[in-house]
C-alpha cells in the first residue's frame, strides 16, 4: 500500500485575512498536485474563506471544530459551517487546545465522527508531555491517546486519518525530537492502529510528525518508514520557508 504524504502547515493564531491572502499570493503555482506529497495548511476560522478561494493545489483545513450541529454554543464552529465553505481537513486535538482549552480525547472522538461525517479529515494530534518523556511514559501516553481519540470510529474511517504524532516538548521549541524517537513513535501508532482496527487501517492510515520541524531536518524525517509527513507550526508561516519545505520533499 502507498500512502501519499502529507506535509501540514498549522498556522495556529496567526496571520490576518490580508496576511493569509498574501501568502497564497506568495505560493501562486508553486504547488501544482502533482507532486508526490500532498501539501496544505491548517489556519484560523476568519481566514478560511481567503484561504479556499486563493489556496490553488493546497489542501485547506480548519485548526478546530465543535462536534454539534449548531445550537447555543458561543464563540463554536460547527463540520457544516465547515462543509459549506469547503473545508476538506480539520487539525484536532492539538496538544495547545488539550492544555489551554481542556479538548479531551473523548472530544476528539466525537469531532472526528462528525467530520467523517461531511467528508472532511481530521488530523488528530498526540504526543506526550516532557515529564511524561522523562518518565518514560511515551508509549502507554500514545497507546491511550489514540484508544480514547478514536473510539467509535469504523476500521475505514480510522484509514483515512491522518495522525499527527507531536511530542509537546518539541512544539515550538526548536528542539525537535531526534529521527529514531519520532520513527519508533509513529510506529507505534500505526501498530496501535493494527491492533485495534486491524491491517488495512493500518497500512493505510497516514502519520505524521510534528515538533519543530523545518526545511532543514524535513527529509530525515520523511525518509522513515513509517513517517508520512509533517505538521508544521512556525516554518509554515513564511512564504520562502513554506516554498523551502516543498522543495525539500519534492
Ligand atoms: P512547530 O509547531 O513546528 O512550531 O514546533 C508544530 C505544531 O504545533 O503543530
């Protein structure tokens, strides 16, 4: 089975509607689809329509959702508000929503559900903390997360995830995780996957990792077997390193 990579830009609460549009004006024709990997970026909610409509071959993607239909829920977005607008990935659980905005993975488990829903993909985000690092609670921290984050999801739904496996303490730290820690952990999740979802889930499942990855280290990363791309932070935001990025895994 191949898997097609996919490396993700996560912009975070970053960039206003004219700065995105400036940004894909800067990525005009630079990725056609017809790469080998597939190339996109997760952005903030008021930039998603910019973004659809200026994006060219990139996949666009919402950086959160809420799992109801609608209802009174201030501040939330909803997978149709999403859906309508054309939204085809949705980053969730990324560890700053676990820890700033109390996201469970049975919260996870429920958005992911509701976006398979309507078609869109969720990129479901794991990792460990620093402390759970040290205490070398890697694995049972992983195998958890993942049990939890995609309960009730069908053996195909969990095919079609993509996994972004971010140890927290190289998010936004420049101290990226070393290429065999993050090859052993993405393997990991791809057996959590087999055992629980069984071979074809598994095969087909992509994985990423995330933490301080950068045009410098990408293809290290990307060279692993069980490593189908990347989420990527702060060297997404810039045209040229974005652009560098591309190249790198071309
Ligand atoms: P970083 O962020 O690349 O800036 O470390 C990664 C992420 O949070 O997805």
């Amino acid at each position: 089975m191949t898997r097609r990579p996919i490396i993700f830009g996560n912009w975070k609460m970053n960039k206003t509607p004219a700065e995105a549009k400036a940004f894909f004006d800067g990525m005009a024709g630079y990725v056609t689809g017809e790469e080998a990997a597939e190339y996109g970026v997760g952005v903030p909610f008021v930039d998603l329509d910019v973004a659809v409509k200026n994006a060219g071959a990139l996949s666009v993607g919402a950086e959160n959702c809420n799992e109801l239909d609608s209802g009174a829920y201030t501040g939330e977005v909803s997978v149709p508000m999403l859906k309508e607008i054309g939204i085809t990935y949705c980053i969730i659980g990324h560890s700053e929503r676990r820890t700033y905005y109390n996201e469970t993975s049975a919260h996870c488990a429920a958005k992911a559900k509701r976006l398979f829903a309507s078609d869109i993909t969720p990129i479901l985000c794991i990792g460990e903390t620093e402390a759970e690092y040290d205490a070398g609670k890697t694995e049972e921290v992983v195998r958890t997360q993942l049990k939890e984050s995609l309960e009730g999801l069908t053996a195909e739904e969990v095919g079609k995830i993509v996994l972004a496996y971010e140890p927290i303490w190289a998010i936004g730290t420049g101290k990226s995780a070393d290429v065999n820690t993050a090859e052993a952990c993405c393997k990991l999740c791809r057996d959590t996957v087999r055992e629980l979802y069984g071979d074809e889930a598994a095969e087909s499942v992509r994985v990423q990792y995330g933490g301080s990855v950068k045009p410098t280290n990408i293809k290290e990363y990307m060279a692993c077997a069980d490593i189908d791309g990347a989420l990527i932070g702060g060297a997404s935001l810039k045209v040229d390193s974005f652009k560098e990025l591309v190249d790198a895994t071309k």
